[in-house]
DNA sequence: TCCGGCGCTCTCCGCCCTAGAGTGCCAATT
DNA sequence: AATTGGCACTCTAGGGCGGAGAGCGCCGGA
C-alpha cells in the first residue's frame, strides 16, 4: 500500500523484495500476493504487472493498518492563524477549503452551515424608492442577509422602524421559519383586532423570509486545477468529466450530506461516492458542528492513492478549528 | 480561414481547392499560399503540412474581412430575459458570465463595475456585542456592503443612531473616497470645536470605509471546463497554465482593465494579452457603461479559432444589457 | 513456511515502413 | 500575366515488429 501510494505504479513481487526491507525472496511475496488478490484487496491490470489495491484494499488498509502522523506544527500554525477570526461564515468556509487545498495539493470542499438552526436576531429595514425596500437581516449564525423586495405600497420611514421594533422584540431568538409560520397564523387568525402596523409588518416579513434558501450556493470546491498534477487523473476525457462533477454544486451537496450524521472523519473511496467520474479519486470528510450541533462538512477530495495518514488528521484539524471559529462568534441577541 | 476555424486542421492548397468553390487549382492556391506566407499571414506547422493562420492573419481577418453574423431571436431572448432584473451588480455579472460561457461554449469573463466613482449614499450602524459593530453601507451602485468592525469601546444604540444620521445628512451623494477624506480633514481641522459625537462618528466611518476595496473578488470566470472540448488545447500541461492563468484574478483583472479605455468590442489575440498560457486563446471584451461612464469590462476566453462573427456580436449585447440593467437601477438617495 | 528456478506473458519503446496529404518549382497553356 | 498539370520531395500518422524489462505462476527442494 505505502509503495503504491507514493509511487503510484502497480508494485511487483521482485521490487517490493529488494525494497522494501522485508527480508523476503520474490518467491514468498508472490505467493503472499496471489492469496490477497483471492482476498479481493488487491489486483493486477494485466497478467505481467505488479499489483495494485482495490477499492476493498484501500478499505482495510485505512480501517485497520493506518497509523496517522501528527501534523507538523507550522500546519497547524497556519490553521489557527488563517481560521481565526474572519468575516461571515461563507468566507471563513472558504478559507478553509483554500488551507485544505493548499496544504494537500489537492482539490479542497466544503458545505456551508446547514440553515434549518437558523435564529431570527435582528430585521431592519431602509426604504429605497419605487416601493423598493431593503431588508437587512441577522440570524444567530453571524450571517447577514441583504435583500431587496418589491412592497405593493411605498412605507413611510416610520412605518418601516415601528415594523421592524415589532419584529425584533416579538421574535428574536425564534428560527426563522417557525417566525414565517407564527406571523402568518397569527395574521389569519386575529386579522379584524390588529392595527395596521402588524399586518404591514406581516406581509414585508413574508416576503423577506421567503428567498434566502434558494440563493445560497451550498458548496465550495477550491484547488481542483492541484488535481491535474496526478498521473492517474492525468488524461482529458476523465478529467473533464471529473471538472464537471465537482462543478455541479447541487450534486456535491447530496454526497457531502451523506457524511454529516456524525462528526468524525469519513472516508469514500472511489466509486463508493456513487460517482463515475470519482471513481479513481477519494473523499477524506469531516462534519463540524457548532454549538455541538452538526451543521456542515468540509473535506478534500484527491486521487484514491493519497496519503491518508497525512490527510485525515489535517481534515480533522480543520474541521474542528472550523468549529471552534464559528461556535465563538454565533451573535448574542442584540 | 473560415476552414481553419471550422476544422481545426491546417488547411491544404488541394482540398481547398476541392471544397471551397474557388474553381481554382490546387497550384493556384499555393501560389498564393506562398505569398501569403511572406506577407505572415499563414504559417505551416511543418513542410509538407497546410497552412493555418499567424495571429497578424487573425488580426487583418478581423479587422477588415469578418462580417459578423446578427444574434438568434432565441438568444437575444435569452439574454435580455435573464439580466433583466436581479440583485446586486455582482450577481448580474456572474450570470452575464454564466451566460456568455453557456452561449459560446467557451469561457466567460466579467469584472466588478468599478469602485472609484461609488457615491456614499446611506451608513447604517447595528451593535452587536463585544465592541463589535455591523456596518452596512449602501452606494449608489446599488450595492450593499456589510462589514463588522471592532471598534475601540462600546456604543449606545443611540449615540449609533446619532452617528449614522448626521453622516447620511452631510455626506449623502458624495464620492465615498472623498467622504473618508472631508472627515479626516474636518476633525483635524476643528477638533476642539467638534461634539463627541462628530468625533465617534469619523472613527466609526474610518473603519467602515476602510475595507471594501480590498474585499472584493475583482473578476469572475465562469465556464472554464468548456475550454477542454477544443483539442487544441488538449494537452494537460497547457492545460493547467491555462486555468492556472485564469484563476489569478489579478492578473485577469490587470489584463481586463486594459480594455477599460472605451466602450465596444475589443479582441486580443493569442500572446498579444502578454500571457504566454493565453497564446492558443483568444480574448473577446466589450466594456459596460453606468450612467455613461465605462464601468466594467466583460467577454469570452476561447480557442483563437473561435466563430468571432458570433461571439462579437454577443459580447456587445451582453455588454449593453449589462449597462442598461445597472443603469436603470442607481438608486435614488434615500 | 520459505526459497530458487524456469518458462511464460505483458507493456514499453525504438525502429522501420507505408499511405496520405501537401509543398515547391517548372514548363506549358490560355 | 494568370493559371494549370506534372514531378520530385517532405513530413506525419499509424501499423507492425522485436527486444528489454518487469512480473507472474508453478514446482520441487530445503
């Protein structure tokens, strides 16, 4: 396996004897080799070449033989540093899968924070013109949503502060769709005793709830053009179809989903993801939570032989510093 | 030409002769062939090869011979229908981009409408907690900028308040630059006479108006995995300065800003951008307008054997639109 | 359980060869 | 003067061939 890995070609009985320090005679490791090719751990591409692992080889090499390495400390160094403190949580994701990429030289992924948790904190909103409004909003997570809406009337400055002053003492601290659903009820049920403020304040939070799902870009891929220095990645058609894979956000999403149960590290190896074109690649994940909630994945994705040993405790690392960053900011109501 | 564009393949004296209904030998053909060569406009890759054209053959084809072909219905459809109306400038671009990659089958490329003449037009300041402030400041641009700010201690919600009205009254509509300066120079100037609350308010807009510049990302590309589909540039060694290229934003933004100068189609062809990745490719811009002043630039990155006579038509409309669509929305002071 | 040896099988690489397309030049024709 | 046909030459792409290198399976012996 570490032969392979480094070299990345199919290792024979004969090299592997004067190599690697086994004290053994060609004779012995082909016998050995023809048992584990039985096994199904490992294969030959045609009948004169050296041996390669399978999928299930890889499998049981990380799951039982893998002993990590400790990051080095200026990794780490550079984790804490870059992680720290930075803007909204889209650009400290981003960051993250840059340092993954880099640091890998390979292709670095993440999810951004899933929005069901997300807690209504703060609404204010600025007339514009043309019944045009802009709405800010805050949620728990750090994030700040802008949104321009289209208001059936003009609102007078007012009207907009006393709106707001509802909202935000009313509902603060509420998830933000159960905010939807009570102000909607609310409205249905004691429409004729309301004053007119509620209902205004109503109908602009309606529609300033409505659209932040759709508009989120739910993944960010970094570092694909590192891909291109594998050899086995290395010819145009698979490659393409790989780009395009990793391009296509929605279906990342699915498979990034797919890790998020528990936090810990996960690993896909090649076609395990359910894709094609990742067929010769791997997917080394980590969910990171925060307050102990799991609420995205981040990981690295990179040619099946890679150097896990390396690879899994940095995807760890990351993850957990992730969280710690954004656990640390997640906004006191205001 | 057209032959060269079309297959790619150098093209020979004998089967232009056969195909192009010139009714002239292949003899006569490689006469002028010849002194075409001369005049380096073709070149053949070896001997016994045919001819393809010099990047000056590009450059005289363009410049004199081409007669662009006018836009589908479909797409002129297309195109006005999706940058109609939406968000912020940012998301416009990026679907103009989008779009031109999806057109043309090749890369689009678009920047950020420039910031310099971005005119303050409304500051306001939300507490959090923790000496930490969010700031949101809207330009005429219709852009929308949040930024947390640290701030040396912690402000009341309505010296806040305080702040944020007397700066949206004295500086509404004023070159934000110029705004920073103005304050500077008035606080030094008149320190002693000043409240405190004119005082705080300088800080505050110091650090709100510091950043922005240096946050944005100034240039989308978008598409880039089409560019595979061209064998000429199918090998993966060029292939990775290519994208490697693309991805420096600063470079491309360097390069882009070059066609700033004036509005209408520009074309750089091969090496003539200066980027030696770039030499296979070509480079077909058109800056966009607000309000009669160049903006922005954007365009397609393709094969120089691209359809100009189709994509310069697209590149100007989609520059116009763009123009039209950020035009028609500069917001009105508030 | 390990080893040495033997014959066999693949791939890779360099080499040669051929077919095909194209060239340059020259003399002939219109 | 423009055009053409003819001829010898050149270069690439692709197929076939053969040797070198690496590896395999199997078998008999320690």
């Amino acid at each position: 396996m570490e032969r392979y890995i480094n070299e990345g070609q199919p290792v024979g009985s004969r090299s592997l004897s004067r190599d690697a320090g086994l004290n053994l005679s060609p004779a012995t490791i082909r016998n050995v080799m023809a048992d584990l090719e039985d096994l199904g751990l490992i294969t030959s591409p045609h009948t004169s070449a050296g041996r390669m692992p399978t999928a299930s080889g890889y499998r049981l090499f990380i799951d039982t033989l893998l002993t990590v390495k400790p990051l080095q400390q200026d990794v780490i160094q550079q984790l804490r540093d870059d992680l720290d403190c930075l803007g909204s949580p889209g650009e400290l994701l981003e960051t993250a899968s840059r340092l993954l990429s880099e640091v890998t030289h390979m292709a670095g992924i993440v999810t951004l924070p899933k929005r069901e948790t997300n807690v209504f904190s703060h609404i204010e909103f600025l007339p514009l013109s043309d019944r045009r409004l802009l709405v800010i909003l805050i949620s728990s997570q750090q994030e700040i949503h802008n949104k321009i809406i289209h208001t059936p009337r003009d609102f007078t400055h007012s009207e907009l502060q006393a709106a707001a002053n509802f909202l935000n003492q009313r509902y603060a601290g509420n998830d933000i769709a159960r905010v939807r659903e009570a102000l909607l009820r609310e409205v249905k049920e004691t429409r004729e005793r309301l004053s007119q403020e509620v209902i205004d304040a109503a109908a602009l939070t309606e529609l300033a709830l409505e659209a932040p799902k759709k508009r989120r870009k739910p993944v960010f891929v970094t570092g694909e053009t590192n891909l291109m220095d594998f050899s086995e990645l290395a010819n145009m058609e698979q490659f393409r179809s790989l780009f395009e894979t990793l391009h296509q956000k929605e279906e990342m999403a699915h498979l990034l989903d797919r890790c998020i149960e528990s936090p810990g590290v996960k690993i896909y190896i090649g076609e395990e993801s359910g894709h094609r074109a990742l067929g010769q690649c791997s997917l080394v994940t980590s969910a990171y939570s925060i307050n102990d909630r799991v609420a995205g994945v981040l990981g690295v994705i990179g040619p099946t032989r890679m150097e896990y040993e390396r690879v899994i405790p940095l995807v760890d690392l990351t993850a957990k510093l992730v969280g710690a960053a954004l656990n640390h900011k997640s906004l006191p109501p205001i």
